[in-house]
C-alpha cells in the first residue's frame, strides 16, 4: 500500500454514533478533518458485526446490517 505519508491514524473508539449504531456527521467530520491535516492512512473505529451483541457502546459502529453501507460510503468518499 502507498500512502502519501508515514502518518497513521490508529483505530481509536469515537462514540459519536446514533442510537442505531450508524454514522453521524460528527464521526465523518472527525475522520475528513484527521485527513485534511495530512494523516496518510485512517484506520476507522472498531465496529460491531453483531450489532448490538458485542458491541463496546451504543454508539459504537454497527456492521451488522445494510443500512451501514451509506455512511461507510460517504465516509470514504469524502476523506479521498
């Protein structure tokens, strides 16, 4: 993999999304800020698979369902 630099953002725990576990703009707009000051390569938040099982928080990540697709997508879109 290439990046643009040796910067990396680690996965850390942002707790910013909605009570269904999906992407706010808060958490899209944490991650395209660390972007926009050069970080080279994000490394998203963990997610729950199971979601709600397993999950650390209620606001963590859910990967459990389709309706997540939408904000990973508007995620990448914008932090590119």
């Amino acid at each position: 993999m290439v990046t643009r630099n040796r910067v990396v953002m680690p996965a850390m725990d942002q707790n910013l999304c909605d009570d269904a576990g999906l992407l706010t703009e808060a958490n899209i707009g944490h991650y395209v800020q660390r972007a926009r000051g050069g970080v080279g390569l994000l490394i998203v938040e963990t997610g729950a698979v199971a979601y709600p099982v397993g999950a650390t928080s209620r606001h963590q990540p859910n990967l459990a369902t389709d309706d997540c697709i939408t904000g990973f997508a508007e995620l990448a879109d914008r932090v590119h």
